[in-house]
C-alpha cells in the first residue's frame, strides 16, 4: 500500500488529510425520494453510466443527507448508494452518505413525511398477514368493538408500513446502514453535512458531532437529543436563513473550529440553484431536486479545490465572493420557461441601480 493510502486508512472517521486532498468532489443535496432525480444529477456528473454504475474513478461524492421522504423512491436510492459505496471505493474513490434530519426521523420513528408511495415500496406479499399481527399486539383492545376503530388504525398504519419500520428499526437492513455513516465529513478545506453549525456546537469536533449523533440514533434517550436539536447539526438553519451581518463572527468561528474555508450544507431550499452565502463561505445545495419540490438536476463540483455549480448537466463558475446576476441568469436560462429563479433574478435586479446610460 501506497504512503498516502496507509494515511488516509488510519484517520478517524469523518476526516480525511488535507494534503491530500481529492481532484474531484461532487456533492448533491436533498434527494426525498427521487431517484430519477438524483440518477440524472449522478449522469451529469459523470459519476455513474446509463446502468447506474460506477465511472467516477477517484471522485469523493457527498450526498448530504436526506434521500428519504417526501417521494416514493427512498429505498432506490438507499440501495444505489450501498452499491456506489462499494463500487467507488474499488475504484479508489469514495461515497459519503451523510445523515440528514429525516435520515433521523425513520430511525426514531417520527414518519410524518413518509409518502404513499414509500410505504408501497416496503410492502411485502404477507403484509396483510403482518399488519394484522401487529394490530392484535398494539391496538387499543378496548376499542376494538368500535367498526370504525380498526378503519382508523389501518388508515394510519398502512400495507408496507410494518415492514418500513422493521427495516429502520433495531437491526433493520437501512437503520444499520444509516447509523454506520457520519452526519459530518471535512475534505480539504471543505465541511459537508445538512444542517449547519449552530453556536451550541460551535466548541465541537467531527468526530464528537458524529459520535454522539450515532449515539442519539443508537440509544435514543427521554430528552431532546442531538438528533433533533433545532440547533443541532442536522436541523440548524442559521447559515441558510440568518442575516449574514449578524452571523459573520459566527460563520468565521465555525470556519477557524473546523480548521476549514468553506461549509456546504443541504437541508433549507434554494430558489433553485446552488447558491453561495457569507461571500462564499457557506454553500447551499439543496436545490429542490424531488418531484416535491419541482427544482432542477444541480450539484455542487469542487475540482481541485475550486467550487463551481454543475446546473442541468452544465457547469457555471460559482460566484463566492461577487456579483450573483450573471451566474443566476445563466442558470436560469438553462430551465425550462419560466425559470424558478427569475424572482430572485427581479429582486437582486430591484436592488441594484442601473447602470448609467
């Protein structure tokens, strides 16, 4: 083995040595449940073929988290990224499934945004024989004389979702999986995860956030619990939404804790478009790319260290510290008509005064 293998194998989990840091890293955002949307992406980016294998040879590739909910595909996509995992290591490149809030939810049971579809995916040829075992073990036998009880109870519990919960519960095929990953992983001078970092964190390491995210998600205890902290790694929305003049010192503090230049981060929606913050300092890569949501095939492509935005198969220098119009419009005009982004185009248009004539 190599000098720079026999190091990058006894790092911690999560880290990965800067100096040697990757030619090529491809991140995508929130994925809920399209697979169809985020295999496009992975095509575009050279990454996987027509067949869903793996071509990206020494590509890093970063999926922030949250594959599940919202659409029908989740399980698709668990099982392709389980596949690319071992495909790219191979290859001498590497997978990084991160854990997002929702990858969290399943885990610990809160299934507000499981879709139809996702529970359809899961549902066996014995579900009904399954869902009616469940029902004489956990229904209300006191209601149970009730005609419209047993009507309800299905209606909340339906075909597939026993099967959903034994695969992400305890030794579940996608509980195990899920906690096997990190939630935070640093590249060079790049901090990926889903949220963001929250000043209650902000004293933490990688390898502290992960461990006790794994822990949360391990032995999941009374008490609110870093896996659903609204300040939390997985839930902190401030470096998305925060105004950037307020939240400058703590974007820096982030920056010099994590010993990094820039944080990529999922979770919060964009107009539609990879979209830098905080001159730069902070990524936003959720471009709405499910169906839910209507946004375009884009990712985030870092070659050699320089960040810019792979936009429906098109890459567009990313503007980290300057004016956002003329990279917004040529996004824009890569969409179909009207494009998602022409009311953030108007608004920063509205804010900057002609030019004179």
């Amino acid at each position: 083995m190599r000098p720079a293998l026999v190091l990058l194998a006894v790092l911690a989990p999560g880290q990965v040595a800067r100096s040697q840091g990757p030619e090529r890293i491809v991140a995508v955002g929130d994925v809920h449940g399209d697979f169809a949307q985020f295999t496009t992406v992975l095509r575009q980016a050279a990454v996987i073929d027509d067949r869903h294998r793996w071509i990206g040879g020494r590509t890093i590739l970063v999926q922030t988290g949250d594959v599940l909910d919202r659409g029908p595909d989740s399980r698709r996509v668990m099982e392709l990224l389980m596949t690319l995992e071992s495909e790219a290591k191979r290859a001498g490149g590497r997978v990084h499934a991160l854990i997002g809030n929702h990858e969290a939810m399943n885990v610990l049971g809160d299934l507000r945004y499981v879709s139809a579809g996702e529970y359809e995916a899961f549902r066996s040829p014995n579900a009904v024989a399954l869902r009616d075992r469940v029902y004489s073990r956990m229904s209300d036998s006191s209601r149970r004389a009730d005609p419209g009880y047993r009507q309800t109870w299905d209606s909340e519990h339906p075909l597939g979702w026993v099967e959903h919960r034994l695969a992400f519960e305890g030794n579940g095929r996608y509980g195990t999986w899920i906690r096997r990953h990190d939630a935070l992983v640093k590249i060079g001078d790049f901090l990926f995860l889903h949220g963001g970092i929250g000043p209650k964190y902000v004293d933490r390491t990688v390898a502290d956030l992960n461990a006790r995210i794994r822990e949360a998600l391990t032995k999941p205890g009374p008490d609110q619990s870093i896996a659903d902290d609204p300040e939390g790694p997985l839930w902190y929305r401030g470096l998305a939404t925060g105004n950037e003049s307020e939240l400058a010192g703590h974007v820096e503090q982030v920056l010099a804790q994590f010993g990094v230049k820039h944080v990529v981060i999922g979770h919060t929606v964009t107009p539609g478009a990879v979209l830098p913050r905080f001159g730069g300092r902070v990524i936003m890569i959720d471009v709405g790319l499910s169906a839910a949501y209507g946004g375009p095939p884009a990712a985030l492509v870092i070659e050699n260290g320089v960040p810019a935005a792979l936009h429906r198969g098109t890459r567009l220098d990313l503007p980290l510290d300057g004016d956002l119009l003329p990279y917004l419009r040529a996004a824009a005009a890569l969409d179909p008509a009207p494009s998602r982004l022409q009311k953030l185009i108007d608004r920063l248009e509205g804010a900057v005064p002609a030019p004179p004539r």
